[in-house]
C-alpha cells in the first residue's frame, strides 16, 4: 500500500470474505494501491484469513449479517472516509486503478461507479446483461453507503454519481452447477424479502417479466454478440425472474419452501 499523495483522498479498499482463499490473492493484489486494505470475515475455516494478514488487510471477524448489513459494517470499519468496496472475486484493472488515482486527487464527485465486466463460462462478456453492468463501489461515507437489503444490496445516495474509466473484473471462477445454486438462494431471500414488505406478483407479472427482459438484453442490449455464453447468462437471468416471482406467490399461498440462510 503506497503512502498518500498531498492532496489526495485517502481512501479504504474493503471487502467481504468467506472461504474465498482461491480468489483472494489476486483481489488484494489489484489493490496495492489503496492506503489501507479491510477484510471483514464471516468464519473462514481455509486459508483466507491468513492470505490477507501477509498481503497487510486489517482483518475484523464478524458473523454473517446478510450482504446488506455486512458491507454497511465493513464501511464502518474503515479508517477512511472515502471507501472503495470490491468482493473478492473481483479485481481493478490498471485502467480502473489509474481512473480512481486521478479520482482521489481531484474528485468532481463524492460517489463513482464503474464497468463490472463478468466473465461466464470462460468468455468475459461484453453486451447483454454481462456489461457493463454499472456499479457505484467508490464513495465518500458521509454521503453514501450500502443498503441494508440482504441480497442484492446497492449503494444509496442522494449526491450526483460520476463515472470512471476502466473495468472492475468479475471473475468468479465458478462451475456453472455452483452458478445456478447461488442464484437459486438469491431468488429465495429475493422473493422472501419482497413478500415482506407485502409486494405481490401478477399472473401477468409472473408470464411477461421473463419475455421482456430477455427482449431487453438479448436484442436491445445485443447479448447474441457474446455467443453461447451471452445467450446462456441472459437466459438464466430470466429464470431468476420467473423463480423470484414464483416463490413470492408459494409464500404468498402458505407453501413458501424458502431455505436460503443469505451466505454465499
């Protein structure tokens, strides 16, 4: 971690972690840059917890909270203000880090995000849903900070969002038959969450949300440019809507069989 520059923003990478000793290496690597690493872990039993004491994270334990929650704290952990928030299947690019230098040293803004580029099924995809999938990761605490939804949490502000250059790399190395297990347990705290603020779908809901999001990102966003993959990922995507809707109305009838405990 390199000293700051006069004038610059500090600034605190975090990131959240569970048994994620694989990815982690390559993930603390990318943020060399920041002037203090946090990893805030949940009960690792590999070697996560040791990869990031020898690259010099600050490592704090703390029990499973659900996403939401766990990146609030893992915010308020920080020493800095000024946060960049990353998982650790993900990694900034040399472009992605320079934009953010330069950021820190003369922001316009005080809330950014960045270009996830996904890689599934070994392509790294560059239409459709896949990308650029906008993320706000870099921000200032005092004015942002994560909601406290348990899946699918995102940054919430009221301060205007400015852009940076360069991709954060999504690349989480998984099987395709661990894929649609995590997003089986997504769509479970997805339908449990929105059955209790007492949000219920339609029939009509249930049949058209699928059509029109594959509509969406195969031909509008041009997902058929990213091949079997591009088609394989949108096509997914569009189950989880189906299977979201789904166990909202199981719930909704009394026979909601929900078991997602909100790890990953």
């Amino acid at each position: 971690m390199n000293p700051p520059e006069s004038g610059r923003h500090r600034v605190s990478a975090v990131i959240i972690t569970l048994n994620v000793a694989n990815q982690l290496e390559a993930c603390l690597q990318s943020l060399e840059f920041a002037d203090e690493i946090v990893v805030v872990d949940s009960g690792s039993t590999d070697r996560t917890v040791d990869i990031a004491g020898a690259r010099g994270a600050r490592v704090v334990c703390q029990a499973w909270l659900g996403y939401g929650p766990q990146k609030r704290f893992s915010v308020e952990q920080a020493s800095n203000d000024w946060v960049l928030c990353v998982d650790a299947d993900e990694r900034v690019s040399a472009e992605l880090r320079d934009s953010i230098e330069k950021t820190l040293s003369r922001s316009v803004f005080r809330a950014y995000e960045m270009a996830r580029c996904n890689r599934f099924m070994g392509r790294w995809l560059r239409h459709g849903e896949g990308y650029p999938d906008w993320n706000l990761r870099l921000f200032d605490r005092r004015v942002a900070n994560w909601s406290e939804d348990p899946v699918h949490e995102k940054v919430l502000t009221e301060v205007e969002v400015g852009r940076l250059a360069g991709d954060l790399l999504h690349d989480s190395a998984q099987t395709l038959h661990s894929y649609l297990e995590k997003q089986n347990r997504y769509t479970s705290l997805q339908a449990d969450m929105l059955y209790r603020k007492g949000i219920r779908p339609s029939l009509f809901k249930l049949v058209l949300s699928p059509f029109a999001r594959f509509l969406k990102f195969y031909f509008l966003r041009r997902g058929f440019l990213d091949g079997v993959p591009g088609l394989v990922h949108i096509l997914i995507g569009c189950n989880n809507t189906l299977m979201k809707n789904a166990k909202l109305i199981a719930l909704g009838r009394g026979n909601g069989d929900n078991d997602a405990t909100g790890r990953r």
